[in-house]
C-alpha cells in the first residue's frame, strides 16, 4: 500500500527538479544556443547531415530529439551510440554535425563513436551536464545540461537530468524553428495524421 512516505518521495523529486530546472532557465538565452546553432545551419547550407546520439537513457532522449527536430524543419536522424563504431559511423559524412548527449561527458562508449566521427570529419555537439568533461572538451559547441540532484534518495537513476537534457534540446529545437520561420502550414503538411491532421483549417 501506499503511504504518506511515498508523497514525501515524490514531493522530493518534484521540488528538485523544479530547483534544478529554475538553474539551468538562468543559463538559456539565444546566446547560449548560438554555437550550436551556427554548426547545424551552416552544415545543411552545405547539404550535410544533422544526427544525435548517446548510450542508454541518453540514447532514448537522442531518438525523440530526432524526430522533434525532423517535424520542426531539421531533418535529424538518430545514430546508435555502440553501433557507430562497428559500422554504423558510415551514416556520418564530413561536415556532418552529431549532437552528442552524456550526463557524465565521460562514458567510454561515447568517447569511441564520438573520436571515430571526429577522425571522420564530423562536427560534435556535446550536451552534458559536466563543463569540464571529455565530451564538453572535445565538442565543436556545448550546451550545458546539468543537475546537482536527480530527486531520489539513491541519486543514481537518472531523472532530473534525462529531463534537463530534453529541456536544453528542446530549445535548441525552438531556436532552429525560429530561424527557419516555420510556418504554421508547413508544419501542419508535416503531421497529415492524427489530431494535428485535423487542424488543416486553422492553417
């Protein structure tokens, strides 16, 4: 059954993560997205590619910042963060850009795809929540994306900062949508199915 030590659990998770978010607002302004942005706009002038990555929950958030960006205006597509370096890197051409998601900026299966994509002439933006990570100090841009906390007693399971990162890169989404003046009708041909299909008259 549950008690009034599991509201107290979940209160400690909700104000956490509320604390954490209201640091990272601090961070976020055009400025802050600026480096990141400049490398994704200068690589489709250039008809290269934009791709995410990262291991385990990372790599969940990697596959719906993907698709998020791809409805947005920047076709994305999601590289399996183990799988590149045993072939899959062939996606990445030169003068692609790789958005590369690492809580710790530290994980050594990242480090390998990210160096083999580096050898290979792409361009890297890493989204951490360590400043002076290897993933941080190997990026071509940084996007800060870090917790002090998580919001449970453990501190180990990644919560609030799988959510800082989709926060961080839903910005970035935003951002790039801005500047590509995304029109409410290029949006709706975009999504022909489900509820937003149905909105064709408010195009």
């Amino acid at each position: 059954m549950l008690s009034e030590s599991h509201d107290e659990e979940l209160e400690y998770f909700l104000n956490i993560s509320l604390t954490e978010f209201e640091k990272i607002q601090k961070k976020i302004n055009s400025s802050f997205y600026e480096d990141a942005v400049n490398l994704i706009v200068e690589a489709e002038k250039n008809k290269c590619r934009i791709h995410v990555t990262g291991i385990g929950k990372p790599g969940h958030v990697a596959g719906y910042i993907a698709s998020l960006l791809s409805s947005t205006g920047t076709p994305t597509y999601t590289l399996h963060g183990t799988e590149a370096v045993h072939g899959s890197a062939g996606q990445v051409f030169p003068g692609d850009v790789v958005i590369a998601i690492s809580n710790s900026g530290e994980t050594g299966e990242l480090k390998a795809t990210i160096q083999a994509l580096k050898n290979n002439g792409a361009k890297v933006i890493a989204v951490t929540g360590k400043p002076d990570s290897w993933l941080a100090k190997n990026g071509d841009a940084f996007l800060y994306a870090g917790v002090e906390a998580e919001g449970d007693a453990l501190n180990m399971a990644p919560r609030a900062s799988i959510i800082a990162e989709i926060l961080v890169l839903q910005g970035l989404s935003l951002v790039l949508q801005s500047v590509k003046k995304l029109s409410h009708q290029q949006y709706i041909k975009w999504h022909p199915g489900g509820s937003l299909g149905q909105r064709k008259d408010e195009a």
